[in-house]
C-alpha cells in the first residue's frame, strides 16, 4: 500500500525511487505498451503497491460490461480462467518494466541465476526490455469470479535472468484465494532504431531502445544511453556521454570543441547523466585542458532553447535553464537551480542551490543560493519563499533562511560580521544555513550581496 494507503491511479507517473521496500511510481499505459498490448486488452484497474525487482500489487474491477462477458455463460456471466491468468502476467510485466526504468542507479549487464535480493538488485537491466508470456505453472483455478467482484492481483518475482524471467501470481476477492499460478516471461530488448537519413559513426554506441531522427550526426566518440531520442539535424559529436532516457531535440549541438582560444585540439570530454532535456539549438560544449578537461551534466535537467552552456562547467541536477540562457567558460551551477531567459553567468562564478535568477539578468559575482538574483548588473532581492515552499522546504527551515538573510542585507553589517553573527545565532542553526555560510566563505569572485532599491528594502522588511 502506498505511504497514504490509497488505490493509485493508473495513469499517474510516480518519481524514480527505486529502493527495497519503497512504493514508487510507474506508467500502467507507458509500460503495457512495451507488454505489446492495447485497448480493450490491459485488465489491470490501478496499482496499490509496488517494491521494484520483489513485488506488486494490482487491482481490477470486474464489471458486467466486460467485453469478454458477451456470450460466456449467457445468463451466468463469468471472467475466463485464461484472463486470471493473463492479467497476473500483464501485473508481472509490470513489475518488471515499470520500476528502475530510467535510474542512474539501474545497473547494467548480464543477469545471471539470482537469489531473490541479487534479482532486486539486477532487475534494472530487464526493466528496460519488453515482456512476452512463455509459460505457465502449476495454475489453480479456486473460485469463480463473477461480475462486481474486485480482484487483487500480487505477483512476487522469483528470479530473472537477461532474457527471462520467473514470477509467482496470486488472484484474490477478499479474502479468498481465486487463482495462482508460477509465470516465465520472457524479455525482448528494445531496438535501436536510426533513420536512414541519419549519419552515424560506426564506432558510436548506441544504446537499446534509442531514437535517432533524420540528418542527425553522431560522432565516432559518442556514447547514448538507453531508450535516449535524438532529433532532427542534430549534432553529438567528441568524446560525449549522454545518459539514459535523454532526449536532444531539432538542431541542438552537444558536444563539440569549445570556444576558446587555447583550445588546441586535445581529447576533453563531455559527461551528461540521465533524463536530460536539451531543447532546440541548445549547445553544450565539452572541456579544455586548462579547466580539467570535462563539462559535466547531471541528471533531471531542462535546457530550453537557444541556452548555452559552456566549456569546463559543472551543472548539477534538477536544473532549469531558460531560452537564451548562457554560462561562460567553468561556471558551477548546483542542484535545484534556475537560470531564466536571456540570463548570463560570467565564467568562473557559481550558482547556489535552489538559486533562481530573474530574465535578462547579468551575474559577474557568486549568485546566493535560496535565494532571488536579478537585474543588470545582478542584485540580490531576497530568499525565493515561492520557490523553496514549492521544492517541499519546512516552514521552520525557510523561517531560519529568512533570519539569515535578513543579517546579511539589513543589518547593515559588512559580510564578515554578519556571518559571524549567523553563526552566533542559535536560531538560524540548521544544515541549510551552515550550506549558506560555507557558500559565501568559499567565494573566489565574491557574491552578489548588492542591495537593491530602497522600495525594494521596505518590502523585504515587510516580507
């Protein structure tokens, strides 16, 4: 049962957690697709519980409008032994497709014999794969299932293998048993499929599943993960890695050398992680020499159009960059930041967690994190309250940032006494203000600590 104990919708997308014992969320339609069925065909309702690579509970409403009803036992309608089955094999191609799909902790490789646990942990591989039925199992059929009963379906994996799969399926209506029996499954992995007007490498990797659309160009070096899509006329080139379930859409340039003057050719890197999207004409260049070599993306970012991230920067996860939105040369930009259109981050300054800059802004110093950064040249105007309550931030927390804050661009102390002071203050203490505190003394260039207009004080005061 999910943390609330409700019934799931079926067409809700749960985050990607994947761990034992942890209800996560999974796309009924999204996966039954790849189960190689469609409508009227799926007889599952909702989910109710679901432990990746162990367990899965799922629920269907038998209704006298079934299809299958029409000329089955005219006058005593009931549900097929044949459908008990095949929806508690509909329930296992949902435990096994549904759960790390897409993780950057979904392991790779062959999937050997394995104990229960070591099929936990190795499930991630088959997930990305699609499910045929193979057998069944000592099947027992105990009691009749008639219209406006509800069907609780558990299946428990056994043990997986890379091509296969066994589980065990239980029907019940309350709390009588109504059928069991052990399924095989098989698992087909997805193709790669490149359009013939694409140019790609040979030497490429490409991984299963991926999409490569017409007149993109995939360089020698280039490895794409999983179930990736890669648009029209777009271009991945250099020693570029671009994780699983990414997407590059029409025009984006990833991965070419980068616009700097000392660039002489050496072999530098680009590293991008997984649910990635890079929206048309985006660029990301990969790393020099001088600055490590390496331009790191992680995971769960957005790139709208036109942005630009430049050589040697580091983007965390969680990100949002807008249309136009620019970094310079090794800009460090941390998890849960917002970077609005047209914005530009001059190099070597850093991006704070949770950080969002307004549109058209100019940041040449450390923008805070927390907070709201805007303006050209930047000023800082204060913790982004709206932002940090919708990322889920306690009141306690956000109440802690704003008395830190306030030390910082009220009191009219200079930056030294009033870090001082934060860190003399017993009430602001939690691990966010430390994080802050750190941010500021870490500084190589400074940080934006501006204070905007006098209007602008007042509201702050009020706020």
């Amino acid at each position: 049962m999910s943390s609330a104990g409700h019934v799931v919708s079926p067409y809700t997308r749960y985050p990607e957690s994947a761990r034992n014992h942890e209800t996560v969320s999974i796309d009924i339609p999204q996966v039954l697709e790849r189960f190689c069925y469609r409508y009227p065909s799926p007889l599952v309702d909702a989910v109710t519980e679901f432990r990746p690579g162990e367990r899965a509970v799922a629920v269907k409403n038998v209704t006298v409008n079934e299809e299958f009803f029409q000329g089955h036992f005219p006058g005593a309608p009931l549900m097929p032994g044949v459908l008990m089955i095949e929806a508690l094999a509909q329930v296992a191609a949902l435990l096994l497709l549904g759960g790390r799909a897409g993780s950057p902790n979904a392991p790779s490789g062959r999937l050997g014999e394995a104990s229960l646990p070591e099929a936990t942990a190795k499930v991630g591989e088959a997930m990305r794969r699609r499910a045929h039925l193979r057998g069944v199992n000592r099947a027992k059929f105990r009691r009749q299932v008639v219209p406006g009963d509800q069907v609780h379906l558990e299946v428990t994996l056994v043990r997986a293998r890379r091509s296969l799969a066994k589980v065990f399926g239980a029907a019940h209506v309350g709390s009588q048993l109504v059928a069991e029996a052990e399924l095989l499954l098989g698992l087909q992995a997805e193709p790669v499929q490149i359009h013939p007007a694409a140019i790609v490498h040979p030497n490429a990797r490409i991984g299963e599943g991926t999409i490569i659309g017409p007149n993109a160009v995939i360089g020698e070096h280039v490895e794409i993960g999983r179930s990736c899509r890669v648009g029209p006329n777009a271009v991945i080139e250099g020693w570029t890695e671009l994780g699983d379930h990414s997407e590059v859409f029409h025009s984006a340039s990833i991965g070419l050398i980068p616009q700097d003057l000392k660039f002489s050719g050496e072999q530098t890197r680009l590293v991008i992680g997984v649910n990635n999207v890079f929206r048309e004409f985006v660029t990301v260049h990969r790393g020099t020499r001088g600055g490590g070599g390496v331009t790191s993306i992680g995971d769960h970012n957005v790139f709208m159009a036109c942005a630009h991230v430049a050589h040697d920067c580091h983007v965390g996860n969680h990100t949002i960059f807008g249309n136009g939105a620019t970094l310079g040369g090794h800009v460090l930009v941390e998890d849960f930041a917002t970077i609005s259109a047209y914005s530009g981050v001059h190099q070597f300054c850093r991006v704070g967690r949770h950080a969002f800059i307004g549109g058209y802004s100019v940041v040449t110093k450390d923008a805070l994190p927390y907070g709201k950064t805007v303006g050209n040249r930047a000023r800082f105007y204060g913790l982004n309250t709206v932002g940090l309550i919708r990322r889920g931030f306690q009141e306690d927390v956000i109440a802690r940032l704003k008395r830190a804050y306030r030390y910082l661009m009220l009191s009219k102390l200079n930056a030294s006494r009033a870090l001082a002071q934060i860190e003399q203050d017993g009430l602001v203490e939690c691990p966010d203000v430390r994080y802050l505190v750190e941010f500021i003394r870490d500084s190589k260039r400074g940080v934006i600590l501006r204070r905007p207009t006098r209007r602008v004080e007042e509201m702050l005061v009020e706020e």
